[in-house]
C-alpha cells in the first residue's frame, strides 16, 4: 500500500502538521517511516482511522498520555476507559454546576452551607510532620514524598493509633493555587509515650504537639472535579463557622480556626468501605 506523506496525511485526517509532528513525539500517532536524510513524515493509509480516533477522544478532553494507552488496548478495553472517563467527566461538570451555582446565591446575598458539616473531639497528639512551601503542580509530589517516608521505614503496630484520631492529614496553612504557593504540612499522630524514639527515627520529620479541639468536617466525594469539591467543602466550612460566630459572639474564643490550620484527613482503613476515605475539617474551640 502507497505510503502518504505528512501533508497529505494532514489534509485527510484534518490535523494540522503541528498536531502530527506533536502526536509523533509524544507516541500517540507515530508515523510508518521517517525519511532518514530529510527527516520527512511518512504514513501509513491505514493510519487514518487512527489519527480521525485521536481526533475524537481529544474533543472528550482525554490527555494524550491516556490516549496513547487507550490505543494500545483491545477494543473492548477502549470502550470501558471511554466510558469510565465520561462518567468522570460527567460528575465533574456536575461538581461545577454545583459550584456555580453555589456562586450564583452568593452573589446575590444567599450564602448557604453547601455540604453537610458534622463535628468531633480530638484530643491532644503527638505529631511526626514534613512542612514545606510548594507550587501547586508540587503538591501531589510532596504527599507521594511523606507517604513514601513512612513506607519504607513503617510505624510499629504499637505505634499506630486506631481511626481518625491517628489518620494522616495535611494541613494547609496557606492557599496553594495557580497564582499562589504556600506552606503544607503533612502530619502523622503517634503516641505521646512513644514520640520521642519514635521522631529519632525519621530525621527529616519534625516532631510537635497540637493542642485538644473540636473541629467541624465535611466528607468529600470520591468523584468528580476534586478542585471544586474542595472549594465547596472550604465554603461549607467557613459559612458554618460564621454561623456559630454569631450563635457564640459573647463567649471566650479559646482557639481561632488559624491557630490550627484547615486540613484534609486521609483514613485509610475506609478505603473500599461505605465509610468516607477523606475529609475537610476545621479546627476550632469555643
């Protein structure tokens, strides 16, 4: 079969040179043969199909990455990650729906509390802690590095200490966003008898001890759009914390929200379970 060159391909799969030459480096649609002294692009006929396939998963927004390991499946494969995909896609537009319109009561004086806010006791911890400022493209990297800390060197069992209460967390002493770094800190509770020898072995964490307080919480979706989840979760919580301002004005603030910091729970042990695996909680005492 006659091979097609790179601007005849262009012409037929209406993709532009640019998109071709960026698809070949990236490994998604990589030409039958490079003409070894000009460098030239040649193509299969055959890749048409191909390339008129990437054109269509691309308007469903799938990064090239997953792209490239979509066409390496079977078709019965394929057909399920474009499905799971759009099932994401489809509760993350349904996530900013609800923070649209969210926005729209706000703006127009209608301020509610979005998520269901629930409260607990935590009582005083020892806490093994990694903080550092990070770009928000360096966030997810930074958790990988504490998880990966306490992986390889693991608590002893009788280190551990059962439920949320000992549930690693990461607080967020500053927003962390496209036009704003900030500290985070991840924490790990241990037991107070134990903290000491505990801190000597992990060199590259901090040991400190929070103070005992409530803290008000939502739960957060294992689905959808996690950056809207998270504002709403935020808003839920501040919203809540006006209301009990207002509720408590005349009674002694022991402890301000800032002195604690917001932070995102992780208990592990309800992975896999009806039980939420994360949650937003904000720290207070009254």
């Amino acid at each position: 079969m006659k091979e097609i060159s790179i601007g005849e391909f262009a012409r037929r799969s209406r993709l532009s040179l640019k998109a071709l030459r960026l698809y070949d480096e990236r490994g998604v649609l990589v030409p039958s043969r490079v003409d070894q002294a000009s460098g030239y692009r040649y193509y299969d006929p055959d890749q048409l199909d191909q390339a008129r396939l990437v054109v269509m998963l691309r308007q469903l927004q799938l990064p090239l990455a997953a792209i490239k390991g979509l066409l390496a499946c079977d078709p019965a494969d394929a057909a399920t990650r474009v499905a799971e995909h759009w099932r994401d896609a489809e509760a993350a537009h349904d996530a900013r729906r609800e923070l649209a319109d969210y926005l729209v009561n706000r703006l127009t004086g209608k301020r509610s509390v979005v998520y269901e806010v629930g409260m607990r006791e935590i009582p005083e911890r020892s806490l093994l802690c990694l903080k550092r400022n990070v770009e928000q493209q360096e966030m997810w990297a930074f958790g990988k590095e504490f998880i990966a800390i306490l992986r390889e060197r693991p608590l002893p069992k009788i280190a551990k200490i059962e439920g949320r209460e000992g549930a690693a967390f990461c607080i967020w002493w500053g927003l962390v966003n496209d036009d704003s770094d900030g500290p985070i800190e991840w924490c790990a509770p241990v037991p107070a008898a134990q903290a000491e020898a505990l801190a000597s072995r992990y060199p590259e964490l901090s040991l400190r001890t929070e103070p005992a307080h409530q803290e008000a919480f939502v739960a957060l979706p294992d689905s959808g759009d996690e950056a809207v989840h998270w504002n709403l979760a935020m808003e839920s919580l501040w919203a809540w914390a006006q209301e009990q301002e207002q509720e408590h004005k005349d009674e002694p603030v022991t402890l301000e929200p800032e002195d604690l910091g917001l932070r995102i729970t992780y208990l592990a042990s309800a992975l896999g379970t009806e039980e939420p695996y994360r949650d937003m909680a904000l720290p207070f005492a009254v």
